[in-house]
C-alpha cells in the first residue's frame, strides 16, 4: 500500500508525465527559441546636439528607428547595437524641466528580419528652462503577447531648455547653473572667482537700464538757447 502512495506521489511532479508540466515544459522551449531567434540590429535616434528645446516654444520631433542590421552613420543622429527578430516595443520617457513627450506612432512594431525597419517619432516640448532627460527603452516581446523576450538597458540622454527671449529670470537662472556646473566640474579658488566675477557682470548688464542725459545737461540745447 505504501508503494502505491509512493507512485502516485512521485507522479504529480513536474515533468514526470502530467499534462500540465508537457504545456510548461513546451511554452518555456518556445520562449527559450524565440530568444535565440534574436540577433543584433541598429538603434538610431535623434542626436540632442540638435536638439534646440525653448521653454514655452513650439515641440521639436525626437525620432527613433530600429533596422534589422547596421546600415547608416548619419550626422545628427546618435547609433548604438540593439536587439532585433521580434515584435519591437519602444517606449520615451522624459523627466525634468516640466517636459512633455507626445507619442506620434504605435508603440509596438515588427522587426522580424534583417530587411526590416520600423520607425518611432515623439513632439518634445518643455515649459520651463533647464536640463531634460530623455531615456530610450527597447523591448523584444514574444508574438504579440506581453511576454518580454528581452529588454535594453534604457539609452540615457540630456537635453537643456533654453530660456524664452526676454526672459531675464530665465537668464539669470542659465547662469547660475553654468557657474555651478563650472564649479563642481573644475573645483578650485580660482575658478570660483573667476565664475562668480564673469556672471556678477552679466548680471550687471542684463539689470542696470538703459540711462539718458541728466536734465539741465543737454550740450545741444543749452548751444541753441545760446545768443549768438
């Protein structure tokens, strides 16, 4: 009698013949197919030295392509190696600066071969200056369910927004931070000084008004009273 119980207890393991533990078994070689089915391809994305955000202004279009092999070296753009052979998902995510990302195509698009390019475009827009950053996800999905085949390291830019015309505050703030940067970047007395001296003048500049002649001494007209 204990042997029975024995054999029916060793039955109900994984593996050892139970119909469930076969459709286990299948889906994980299936997933484990599917990821080596992977291969590397390109990821080209809008360069942000060309990118030229005003806080308040008009949205500038960040685009991202994936192609199926490596093929371009174009100037405004920035490339890196990424996965391919699958249902591609790729996502922007933007923090800082009150920036806003709007997606302008589906989120998910097949790569399948070599051959095969597909391409992703955001508007980017900020409503306050400062440093954005945007971050790049890529993700292989198996078929076009939500299971992940495999997931990037996300591709990390930053972006500065630049102050609107006339925005003295703005200004002033940009400044500030580039002698912070300058500061922390370089360290040492003299720097410091030298920072603090050059934006105290442009401080200066930027608050002192416009002044005309004093009352009473104007050259020209006390000339044209003048007997002659």
């Amino acid at each position: 009698m204990s042997g029975l119980f024995l054999f029916l207890g060793s039955s109900d393991e994984p593996g050892n013949g139970r119909p469930g533990g076969s459709r286990q078994q299948a889906y994980v070689d299936e997933i484990d197919e599917a990821r080596q089915q992977l291969f590397k391809g390109e990821l080209v994305r809008t360069s942000t030295e060309s990118m030229h955000l005003v806080a308040g202004g008009d949205p500038i279009p960040f685009r991202a392509q994936i192609l199926g092999s490596w093929r371009s070296d174009g100037s405004g753009e920035t490339h890196s190696r990424t996965s391919a052979g699958a249902q591609i998902g790729v996502k922007l995510h933007c923090s800082g600066a009150q920036v806003r990302c709007t997606p302008l195509s589906s989120e998910r698009q097949n790569v399948i071969s070599k051959k095969d390019a597909a391409t992703w475009l955001w508007d980017v827009s900020a409503e306050k200056a400062g440093t954005v950053t945007l971050s790049v996800t890529v993700t292989a999905y198996y078929r076009d369910g939500d299971t992940v085949l495999l997931e990037q390291p996300p591709a990390t830019t930053h972006v500065q927004v630049a102050a609107p015309p006339g925005d003295s505050f703005g200004r002033a703030e940009q400044a500030w931070r580039w002698l912070s940067d300058a500061i922390t970047s370089l360290g040492g007395l003299a720097v410091s000084l030298t920072a603090i001296i050059t934006l105290a003048v442009l401080l200066a500049r930027r608050t002192t008004p416009a002044t005309g002649p004093e009352p009473g001494n104007d050259d020209t007209e006390a000339d044209s009273n003048s007997p002659s």
